[in-house]
C-alpha cells in the first residue's frame, strides 16, 4: 500500500515517486529533514522547527535558504489535514537537492512531505514505549552536527516501525546516547533526574529544550551527563519525549521492565513559547 506525499507541488502516492530523484541524498547525507505534531493546522513549537531546519540547510552549504518557510510549513500542514481528513498528524519535511556531490552549492533545495495519522496529545501521552538498545557506529551519525540526515536510516531501518517501539544509541563505552525518535529522561531511584548529555553530534533535541526549561521553571534539579547500560538496575522510572508525542513512560528499557507514571503533564508541554 503506498503512502500519501506531497512531491514538486502536488499530492501523490509514493509508489509513484522515482527511486533516481532521492539517490544521492539517501546514500550521501544529503536528505535534511524536521517532523513536527500538527493537530488540525495548529503546529505546536513551529519557530523552532523552522530555525532548526534553516540551521541544517545553512550547514550544507546550499546556494540560499528557502525564505517563508513558516508559511510554506503551515501550508503543508493545512493542505495535509484536508488530504488525510484526518484532525492529528506528524508531518516529516524532507528537503533535498540533485548534485554531484554533499558540498556543491546547488541552485536550490526541493521538498517533499510525508504526513502520518496519530493519536491525540493526551492519548499519545499515555502510551508506553519498549526501548530496545542499539550499537553506535562511528561514521553514521543521526544528527550529524546537529542535523536530521539520512544517516540517521541506518538506524531507522535496524528498529522497530511499531509506534510503541523506540530505539536508543548506545555508545562504544556502554552510554546511552540518545533516542532515534525522541529525547531521554531518567529518574533513578536515589530520587535524582538525569538527562544524557549531548555527545556524538546529538540532535539539538526540542523536547530536551522543553524538558530543562520544565525543570528548572518548577524548581527541579536534573543533572545533564551520562547513563550507562550498566547502571540500568538504577533507574526508578525513565520518558522519551519528542515534539510529535511530549513525553511518554517507557515500560521495558534494554529488557528492564519499569514502572510507569506520568512526568509533564501534557497541556504543560505543549505550552512553550
């Protein structure tokens, strides 16, 4: 069954999409790309998403920014509501360009947008994560200088597609680096919050933004810095937040089952200038 996506200016299925238009930028790098939360044309955190992916596009060296890309996101998103009839959606803008290498400046950047249908803010809160426990390979690194490329689908692929399934870096020293999908929140059972500390080119993380400011507006300590697959028998309770579902329990973590509760409520996170 083919998938619904917006491609050089209208909507189609991607079955109809050619392989040859992405080559380069699924095997290079070269594919940028920002998934966000829109419940019926309202984009939660969309300035945000915007300058993260002008700070992408500005690393690649391209020819120039697309300007109005706030408009040009809450277009896609409208239009997307009215293809899917559908009033939650996660929205993934790719941003690509055809050239001979990762560096060439080409003339400008093209885009295509895939939507997917998911569960309201509140329901999606309540959903718990199985987190399985993948081996970080130097040389593929999602969020390469703090960019979503397509090296991160090395690790898409080696992961569940299951929406209640998540998949954690681990570092060659045992650390758990990040989530594919989503940002880490431990608190162990000392009572102590901890946060993995950005390392190995880690995404800049919304939800991790999101999470701090939390914290530190309520007068919580969280201690940013390292978890180990050793002191997994530490933890208490542990989230994975990202700007499509906020923050969700996770019930087994590398095959330890946990306990679970709620962390932000979920009005909370959402409000965030």
């Amino acid at each position: 069954m083919s998938e619904l996506i917006w491609f050089e200016g209208r909507w189609t299925s991607t079955d109809l999409i050619p392989a040859s238009a992405f080559k380069r930028a699924w095997a290079y790098g070269e594919l940028i790309f920002e998934t966000f939360r829109s419940d019926s044309g309202c984009i939660p955190f969309l300035r945000r998403h915007v300058e993260r992916l002008e700070h992408s596009l500005g690393l690649l060296n391209s020819a120039g920014i697309p300007t109005g890309l706030p408009t040009l996101f809450q277009h896609w998103a409208e239009q997307a509501h009215e293809q899917c009839r559908e009033p939650h959606l996660a929205l993934r803008v790719n941003a690509y360009r055809i050239g001979l290498g990762l560096f060439d400046g080409a003339a400008d950047w093209s885009f295509f947008v895939l939507p997917r249908v998911i569960e309201s803010a509140e329901k999606m809160a309540l959903l718990p994560l199985s987190v399985e426990l993948l081996p970080f390979v130097d040389g593929l690194i999602p969020g390469r200088g703090g960019m979503k490329t397509s090296n991160y689908l090395p690790y898409l692929r080696g992961s569940s597609d299951e929406v209640n399934r998540e998949g954690v870096l681990l570092g060659r020293e045992g650390q758990l680096l990040d989530g594919l999908r989503s940002h880490l929140v431990f608190q162990m059972k000392s009572g102590e919050y901890l946060s993995p500390v950005e390392e190995k080119g880690m995404l800049r993380s919304l939800s991790r933004q999101r999470g701090l400011e939390w914290f530190r507006k309520k007068g919580l300590k969280i201690k940013e810095g390292r978890v180990l697959k050793s002191e997994l028998d530490r933890v208490e309770f542990a989230w994975a937040g990202n700007a499509v579902w906020g923050y969700r329990p996770i019930s087994e973590l590398g095959g330890v089952l946990l306990e679970m509760r709620e962390l932000m409520p979920v009005v909370e996170f959402w409000n965030w200038d």
